[in-house]
C-alpha cells in the first residue's frame, strides 16, 4: 500500500475539527495516510518524528508543513520541565512521547524561560537562518529516500493563511474550517504533488462537508468525522 506522509503543527492535528490530513485519509482510502503532529509544534519536534520513520519514507510522499520559526521543543530530561510544563495556564497539556522521549511543545507559553528564549536567545535573524538551514537538510534527506515530497507553511506569507486564498471560508477559529482545509487539498495538494484523486469522491465530501454545521471543539467531532468520510 502507497504511504503519505503529514508532518505539521495543529494546522494539520484535527483537534478542533478535521484538517487537510484527516480529509486526505478520506479521499485517497487506498492510501495510508500516517500523521505525524502536534499542537503547537516547532520544527524540531517535527524533524525528528520524520528522522523516526527511517527507511520506511522511502519512494512515498511526503508532506512537511513547516511551523513557526521561533517555537521552543523541549526534550524533557528532569522534573523540573514536567513542573514548568504542568504549571503552564495553556500549554500544560502538550507533553508528546516519541522514541527519544517526551516532548513539551511549548508554542506561545508565557513562562519567563520561554518568553526569555523567543525575546533574548534566538532572534529573527537566527531564526531565519536555521529555518533555511533545516530546510535544505530536510529536503536533502528526502530526496536521499526518492520522495515525492512537497513543503508547505502555515506563516501568514503562504498560501494557507493568505487572504488571498478563499478567505470568505477561513472562518474565526485559529485554525481554518474543514471545507477550507477541503479545498486546499484540491486547489493546492494534489495539483503539486499528482495525487489523482477520484473527482466523484472530491464532489461527493464537498458536498458532505458543507451541508454539515461544523462546531469547533465538538465532543462529539472524531465519531460525526468516521460516519461522515465512512462512504
């Protein structure tokens, strides 16, 4: 079975409600869709979960949503970063476990050492520069392995967030609504990347999508999700 991919931050998580990855899963069902996410995800973090999937990326496709430059992944190595962490008012939920261990994704914390590190540490310079440098190195390795890779942004200079790009459908959420996320797969994914999909089943989940009364945070979204994409 062909394999895609998804790295990204809570663009990509479906937390909220279902994004491009969990739309995708819906529209290639003969594809493994592998997710690969965290709410408030750095580019550490989401290097590393794609160094995890060793050869096993070989000959698929990637997509590697990039996050935003200045977010702090912290490895966590003592109880104090477990303390900080649970002590955080937003973020004291976000600890991811991975092969090396746990993750705090700590986003836009208000902590003093956080604030301190984004403020003081790295600034957008550095920023910028390690973002370049973590670009050429991620695109090195998957071209290593012949993926069909495609990189993408949730920076507001991309094509996600751009007003430019239906923003009558971006809603008031932090992250965009499903039909959003739905065409962003037809107008921008599967152009880039020829993924094929079978154009009855792009108007038959359009048509799903946007007969349904989405509701941010619904308890009940994960099942109203499976019967919805289950046809």
């Amino acid at each position: 079975m062909n394999s895609i991919f998804c790295f990204g931050d809570g663009y990509a998580h479906g937390h909220i409600w279902p994004e491009w990855p969990q739309i995708l899963q819906a529209l290639l069902p003969n594809y493994q869709i592998i997710i690969s996410t965290g709410i408030g995800a750095g580019n550490e973090f989401l290097i590393d979960m794609l160094l995890q999937q060793g050869n096993q990326i070989k000959d698929q496709t990637v997509i590697f949503q990039w996050a935003q430059t200045g977010r702090f992944d912290k490895l966590i190595e003592d109880k104090n970063w477990l303390d900080r962490a649970a002590s955080d008012p937003v973020y004291h939920f976000n600890l991811y476990e991975s092969a090396h261990g746990t993750w705090w994704l700590s986003s836009a914390s208000c902590d003093e050492k956080i604030k301190e590190y984004h403020d003081f540490f790295v600034q957008p310079k550095q920023e910028k520069l390690r973002l370049g440098n973590q670009k050429t190195l991620v695109e090195s390795h998957l071209k290593l392995h012949k993926c069909n890779y495609l990189f993408v942004s949730t920076n507001d200079q991309e094509v996600f967030c751009s007003t430019h790009f239906r923003k009558n459908l971006r809603g008031k959420e932090v992250q965009p609504t499903p039909l959003l996320h739905f065409y962003y797969i037809k107008e921008i994914l599967d152009p880039a990347l020829n993924l094929n999909i079978d154009p009855a089943r792009y108007n038959k989940l359009e048509m799903l999508i946007e007969q349904h009364n989405w509701q941010a945070y619904d308890p009940d979204r994960e099942e109203i999700w499976k019967k919805l994409s289950d046809f």
